[in-house]
C-alpha cells in the first residue's frame, strides 16, 4: 500500500444521485472513529462510485457534521465495462446506464457494427469517464437483447457485476479426469458407511455438501459427526480447477440460475453427498457433554453414505408430527432426527447464553414458474429444521477453528470485529426515538435485548436494519480476531468447500495436519486471499440482491394499480419507504403524493408528520398501498398510499418535533 500523507488518504468513492459523493476511508486510512469524507460535485472530477481514490482534506474549512475533500487521483478503476440500454436521439447514439451511477447517458458513437435497436440491453466500455464539466464517452462492446426479453435481465446483471460465466476449457477437462477416475473405493479413509447420516437442504438445492449423524454415548454426552464433502480430494493445489475457484471465490446464487463456483461434474456430481452413494468426506466428530459443553475434537478424512436426502420442510412436518413420517422415513433416521433436535436447542441455548447475537433479516425468494417467468415472491422462514443444521454447521466451523489455532497453523477465520462506540451511540439515539429504553449497547447482551423486544413489533425490520448497519462487516482474514455477532473466539468456514473457497483452503490444511505435515506460513498471503474472497463475496450478495429487485419490478411493473398491505420500513424528507407483507417488494411513497395534507420530517423521530391529527407516519406502520408505478433502469418502485390503517402514536411522553436546522444526514 503506498504510502499516506496526513492530508491525503485513501478510500471508496461513492458518487450520489446529485452529483456529490462520499469517500469511504479503507486501509492505513481508516479509523473505528472516522467519518467518511464529503466530496462536493465540482470537487470529484470523474471518479465513479467504487472507484479506489486519494482524497485530499479541507483542512481550512471548519465546522459541520464531517470532513471535506477533493479527489486528486483515481487510483483504480472498479470497471470500464457498464450495462444500459441503448436509444437514439437528434441523430446521436447514446446508453442510459442502469441504476443510478451516472446522471446522463453516455455517448457511444456510431454503433452500426453491432446492429443494435433501440431499448436493447448494451455492455459499454468507457472510454471517458463523465464528471460535472464533460459528459461520458464510451463504445458498444456487446448486444445482450432486447429489454423484457426472459433471461436478458439476468445475462445484465451478470455483465455488470464481472460474474465468472463459463468455466476454462482445461478446468473442464481436469473435472471430467476426475470423474472418469472416481470408483468409490474406501481405501484408508475412516468407513462411516454403516453409520445413519442425513443431509438436510431446500428442496430446491442441487448440491449436498454436508451430512449429520448423532449418537448418545452411554456416559450421557453426544458425539456429533458433521461430515463435509471432500473438495480437497478433487481440486488439487495449483491446478486448473483450483485456479478457476480461486478467481470466484464463492458460488453466486442468482434467481434462476447459480453460477456455480465449480463445474457441476464436481458440485453436483463427484463431492456432493447423494443418498445411498459412498462419497468422500472430511469429517469432525465433536463430542459434548449433556449442556452442550464441546469437550473433544477429532478430525478424518471419510467416506459416508447417507441414508436419507431431506428437505426443511420435511423435517419441520416431522418435528409436528413424528408419528405419520416414522412409517415414510422409518424408525433409524426418525430416532437420528429426535437427537439432532435436542442436541441443537441444547447448543442453541448455550450460544446465546454466551452472548451470540440473533439477528432475523428478511431474506426475500422469488418464485418462478417452468419458463422462468415472476410468479411472486416470499420471506424465506428461519424455521426449528433451518436451525438445527445452523447449530450444528457452527459448533463445526468453531471447533476446527479451535484445533486449528492450538496447533499454530496460520489459517483464513471468518472474523467479525466490534462495534465502533459512535456507530452504538447512534444506534442508541434512534431506537431512543422509537420509545426503546436500552441499557449500554457496548453490551452484546443489551443488544440481544433490544432485538427481542423488537421481534414481535411491526418496526422490528428497522430496529434489526438498524442494529446490522452499527456492526462490521464480517470478512475472511488470518488475524486472531474473533466473531462479534456469534460471541466465538476463534470461527472459520469450514461447511461449504463446494461453493466457498476460504473452506477449500481450511480443508487443505486439515488433511496437512492428518498427514503431519507442515503447514505454509506465508501470513501476508492470507491476507491477501482473504480479501480477495471477501470482495468476491460481497460481489455476490450484492449481485443476487439486485437481480432479486430487477425481478420484482419486472412482475410489478405489469401490475400498476394492483395494493397491498406494507408496512413503513424507511421514512425520510422526500417519502416513506414501505415493504410488502405477503410480498416482500420495497419502494417508495413520495411525499408529493400525500396530497391529504401537508408533510413535515423531523429526523430525530423519524416520523413524516401532517398538520391535522392522525396524519403520522412512522417506522413500523401499516399501511395499504397501490403500486404506482415502476422505473426499470433506475431499480425503482413508487407507491401509493390507499389507507393509513393503523396511524402512528407517541410512545411514552415523546412528542413528534419539527426539525429546526437543516442537517446533513449523517453517513
């Protein structure tokens, strides 16, 4: 990393809809107490949001809610290559980028060779970049299809984000060697074949990448076997397969597709573990005592059959009714299925005991129909069966952390550092506002409180938003750092090897330490791999999250007119965000559309208040709305407001305040 002047620092530019931007500081430049630095519009030359940048401080301007600067380098570009549509105007061509990156379209020339049309989807490459003074400049490097068309929209997002499409012709090759070389011989790995063992995943899951088996010991503890393919075995160090997995670093789980980190020869062939199949495995046989105090940790590498493919929600109809899935499922996996229910809640209570954090995001599915056309979409339930194999997937994942450490290997944790004081206190003022009495928040505990007094609330997805946007981010590294949110010391990844790399890397290292043999100590190395996989992973969510959007407006859009019941999720000076209750679509109801009355914001209570009484809206409300209209290349959806059915009141003896001073929002 190059060296930093005091004025000048390093960081991520982030460039709004208005022209002005933010640099978030990254590196030696960053601090737990750091603001992120405002960059006025004329001041931010032609960076571009994601953009790595030096900013120079204002040192002589003084006062207000943050730093200021200007950009005076872009360091690194984060692409040249962009997504939009194509039109023509005054006999010029030109490609309105989607989302918000750039406030005009961009130039592209004469765009004959490509023979594209106009509302065709369209990569650009940039070949100068747009700022306040100049407008954009770039060429049509390829015609993804026409806008609407099925799948174009998906093949956009991929293109947008750089997602890894097909696999190289010698990582292909090396998967179909080892298939044609795989014959299910045991050899001298540990014979589980005659032990009960079940994978439980959605039904929709292609891949199966761990196994369960439970036993209880005569002295009265548990001896829990989480058995995970065997990636290692397949994907040798430095070849091509391993090559390819490294650049990818995670699977991306797109809506109608996955782009798989491994070709499926490998992911949903050779390590997955299929019912009544012998398949390698790495295996960690953790033993408990009858509370669930982890008392020993053995390693192997194994070879398993399991007994029974299940999905969540046939395990949680089990757990209902026992006594109609014994005869499907027959008296060994139904016994099996018992313990792992005890056995997890008796872990589950333990870990939030220590302190572990429960945060329940929504995370939103759409459904499709055989031609891959928006049927809906649904909150995707953290059901008893969901959290059983998440207990059983951590204690794993911490007790080959533990091994690991005790032995002095050098290894990729999934960290997760504390919150910042300032991030809490903010915390702290806007749960305040929304009558929430909290004792510190510096205290895991009290934040595990103030979720449970939310989880029943209709504001409890902004109590809980609020609660993650304070914390880190967690990422992979190989500092001995531990888990805030899991209250775990020492964690890694260790489940997953067929759709994260980090667990790859952590299986290479066990078989190392079966073999006695001495691990690479190259902790700089780590690091970088380390964030590179967290990039990668990062890249994904945010891929699959904006694609999931794309997909609802896409159903949405042929829906205008069509309510619902939402509930208020955001409120700010320009409207109130709102989400779906049965589907869970988000979007905005402007205030110009509240034609009841006249609206003010005060951003301390976050409440957008009329004159007359009642007319209040405020974080956790329902209302009923009507889809008002959507802006596909601008990933927005407009409500409005049909009836306000349950109106916001204080809580407490708070009284809803008119802002009196125009502040900056904080960022």
């Amino acid at each position: 990393m190059r060296k930093q002047s005091p004025n000048r620092l390093l960081g991520v530019f982030q460039r709004t809809q208005q022209g002005f931007g933010f640099v978030r500081l990254r590196g030696e430049s960053s601090g737990a107490e750091k603001k992120d630095i405002y960059i006025p519009a004329d001041k931010s030359g032609d960076a571009a949001t994601g953009d790595v940048v030096t900013v120079r401080i204002d040192r002589k301007r003084r006062g207000g809610p943050g730093p200021r600067g200007e950009i005076v380098e872009i360091v690194e570009r984060q692409t040249r290559r962009f997504v939009g549509a194509y039109f023509e105007t005054a006999d010029a061509a030109f490609v309105r980028i989607d989302g918000a990156l750039f406030a005009r379209p961009i130039y592209v020339g004469d765009p004959g060779a490509k023979n594209v049309r106009t509302d065709d989807k369209v990569v650009v490459e940039m070949l100068r970049f747009p700022s306040p003074l100049r407008d954009g400049e770039g060429v049509i490097v390829e015609v993804l299809g026409p806008r609407g068309k099925p799948g174009v929209d998906t093949l956009s997002i991929i293109r947008e984000f750089a997602l890894p499409d097909a696999f190289a012709e010698d990582a292909l090759r090396e998967a179909q060697k080892q298939a044609e070389n795989f014959d299910e011989s045991i050899d001298d790995r540990l014979d589980l074949t005659g032990e009960t063992v079940v994978t439980i995943d959605p039904a929709d899951a292609r891949d199966f990448d761990d196994a369960i088996s439970l036993e209880r010991l005569e002295n009265g503890h548990w001896r829990l076997g989480v058995h995970i393919a065997d990636v290692a075995h397949f994907v040798r160090p430095d070849g091509p397969l391993d090559r390819e997995a490294a650049d990818r670093a995670t699977s991306v789980y797109l809506p109608d597709r996955v782009l798989p980190m491994l070709p499926e020869v490998i992911s949903n062939g050779l390590a997955s573990l299929q019912p009544g199949k012998v398949r390698y495995t790495k295996t960690a046989i953790v033993e408990f005592t009858a509370d669930g105090l982890r008392v020993s940790t053995k390693l192997h590498s194994a070879a398993i059959r399991s007994d029974k493919r299940l999905a969540y929600e046939q395990v949680d109809s089990f757990l209902r009714d026992p006594v109609q899935w014994r005869r499907k499922l027959g008296a060994k996996v139904c016994d099996l299925l018992d313990r792992m229910h005890e056995l997890a809640m008796v872990l589950r209570r333990r870990r939030f005991a220590a302190g572990a954090l429960e945060l329940t995001m929504p995370e939103i599915k759409v459904d499709l129909d055989k031609n891959g056309k928006v049927t809906g979409a649904h909150v995707v339930e953290n059901t008893v069966s969901h959290q059983i194999i998440e207990e059983f997937m951590l204690a794993a994942n911490e007790a080959v952390a533990d091994l690991l450490r005790e032995r002095g290997f050098h290894f990729l944790r999934r960290i997760h550092q504390s919150p910042s004081p300032r991030k809490l206190k903010a915390l702290t003022e806007f749960v305040a506002e929304l009558g929430y009495k909290t004792g510190s928040l510096e205290s895991r505990f009290e934040l595990q409180k103030l979720l449970d007094q939310s989880a029943d609330r209709p504001e409890r997805h902004a109590v809980h938003f609020a609660v993650l946007r304070s914390l880190q981010r967690a990422v992979y590294s190989p500092e001995q750092e531990g888990h805030y949110a899991l209250a775990s010391k020492c964690y890694c990844h260790f489940t997953s090897p067929i759709r994260r790399y980090p667990d790859l890397t952590v299986h290479r290292l066990v078989d190392l330490l079966l073999t006695k043999r001495k691990p690479p100590s190259d902790f700089d190395a780590l690091v970088v791999l380390g964030e590179h996989c967290s990039d990668r992973e990062q890249r994904a969510e945010a891929a699959e999250r904006t694609l999931t959007k794309l997909k609802l407006i896409a159903y949405l859009g042929e829906r205008i007119g069509e309510e619902m019941e939402a509930v208020v999720t955001g409120v700010e000076s320009y409207g109130v965000f709102v989400q779906g209750v049965v589907l869970p679509a988000e979007g905005l109801v402007r205030v110009e559309t509240l034609r009841d009355d006249r609206y003010r914001f005060d951003r301390a209570s976050h409440t957008l208040c009329g004159y007359r009484a009642g007319n209040c809206f405020r974080l956790g409300d329902l209302v009923r709305v009507a889809v008002a209209g959507v802006d596909p290349a601008r990933r927005e959806i407009d409500f409005r407001v049909v009836d306000h059915a349950k109106r916001s009141q204080p809580k407490g003896k708070r009284k809803v305040r008119t802002e009196r001073k125009n502040r900056r929002k904080s960022r």
